[in-house]
C-alpha cells in the first residue's frame, strides 16, 4: 500500500515536469533571471534546449552566463543562437550586439594589462556590432559602442606601431627595454672612459717640461761650443802678440 501511495506522489511529481515544453522552461529561466538567479535560469535554458533547442534559448543562457562572468561561454552559446537563426531583426541584432559586447570587453581587458592581442579583439568588437547595426540602424547604444571600439581600435593600433610592430608582446618590450640599457650603459662608459683620457692628458700639459742639462747636449752641440772657444783663445791670441809687436815697435822706436 505504502509503495503504491510513493508511485502515485512520484508520478504527480514526475508527469507534470514531463509535460512542460521547452517554451515552459524558458518562462521559469527567464523567471529566475529577473530575480537574479541567474545559475537557476542557466539550468532552466537547458532543460528548453535539451527538448528544443531554439534561438531563444541558446540566447537567453548566453546572457545567464554573462551575469555569471563566464563570457567565453557565453559567447559559444551566442554562436549557436546564430547558427538557428530567427526571423526577428531585433533578436537578432541583440545577439550580434552582446557578442560584441564581450569582445570590447576582451580588448579592455588586453589594454589595462599589458597582455593579448588587444587590437584583434576590438576588431572583432568593431566587426559584430556593424552586424548588428545592419539588422537594427537605428539602434543608438549599438552605434556609440561601435564608435568606442573604432577610437580603442585606432589607439591601440597607433601603439602597435610606435613599438615597432610589436604591439602587446611584453617578451618584445622588455627585450627592447633591456637593449635600451645595455645601449645606455655602454654610452655611460666610453664617457666615462674619454674623460679620464681627457683628464690626464691635460695634466700632462699642466706639468713643466724639464730643462737640457749641460750634460745632455748633444755632441753637435759640443763641437760648435768648442770651436767657439778655441776661434775665442786664437783672437785674444792674436791681439797679444799684436800687443807686443807694437808695444816692441814702440820700444824700438824708443830706444
């Protein structure tokens, strides 16, 4: 008795959820999304997709991944919702605007930390929200993220360029970086070295040169001193006995 009453209770737990449609499980996803349960509106989107996938679900559990910061997941689920397709322009352009969405995100990210590929990941972002711009022109938020990510795009790419191409590779910055001290330091001491040459050589100027000691002269020198000498002694010679052949003269005239 008691487990025909377990039969009956189970059956009455069991055949109502059997018979909810897919579209019955999106109204309670979308149900607990608006109170921000947002893992209980993910379960609920695929219990729809499990008994019918649609554009719709796969949307919706693309945005319940996304307040759950999972947006690369997110992303694959907005892919699929893609892949079906809906009649609906609107629809449509919403989910080509959240996968941009995600990829703006993706670039900020890059940007503040120094790392990625910041530039393709506005691309993308530039990319998405011109699809849907084509499904919804009118769409003014749509229209002011694309001009963001076309001023990120730009900025970024300006960036790329000023560091020689290597756009967010930190391995070629801080190679840059270390050729760049290297450089420097290399230039630090060729100055340091010149100028010590420079000091010494004008301290060799400052000191006074040595005199020639008379020991130093050269032979020639020597010889031309002597010579002069001996031209000297032959004159003072010569007048001496000019002397005394006058003075003799005198002495003969005298006497």
């Amino acid at each position: 008795m008691r487990r025909y009453i377990f039969s009956i209770l189970l059956m009455m737990v069991v055949l109502p959820m059997m018979a909810q449609s897919a579209r019955d499980f999106i109204r309670m996803g979308n149900k607990a999304y608006r109170e921000k349960q947002y893992d209980k509106a993910e379960t609920m989107y695929l219990k729809s997709i499990a008994k019918n996938p649609s554009f719709e679900a796969y949307y919706n559990l693309g945005n319940a991944y996304v307040m759950q910061m999972k947006d690369s997941t997110a992303f694959e689920n907005y892919k699929k919702a893609d892949s079906i397709g809906t009649n609906d322009p609107m629809r449509k352009a919403r989910n080509f605007h959240n996968m941009g969405n995600i990829w703006y995100a993706q670039g900020m990210a890059a940007t503040r930390q120094q790392g990625g590929n910041a530039v393709a990941a506005f691309q993308n972002a530039v990319n998405f929200y011109k699809s849907s711009l084509r499904c919804n022109p009118e769409d003014d938020e749509t229209r002011y993220n694309l001009a963001m990510a076309q001023h990120q795009l730009k900025k970024n790419q300006d960036q790329q360029q000023q560091n020689g191409g290597g756009g967010n590779d930190d391995k070629n910055k801080d190679k840059q970086d270390q050729q760049q001290k290297q450089d420097q330091q290399k230039q630090d001491q060729q100055k340091q070295e010149q100028q010590k040459k420079d000091e010494e050589k004008q301290q060799q100027q400052q000191q006074p040169q040595p005199t020639q000691k008379k020991d130093d002269m050269s032979d020639q020198v020597a010889e031309q001193l002597l010579n002069s000498a001996q031209q000297d002694e032959k004159g003072v010679q010569q007048k001496v006995n000019k002397n005394q052949n006058n003075k003799r003269r005198s002495l003969e005239k005298d006497w």
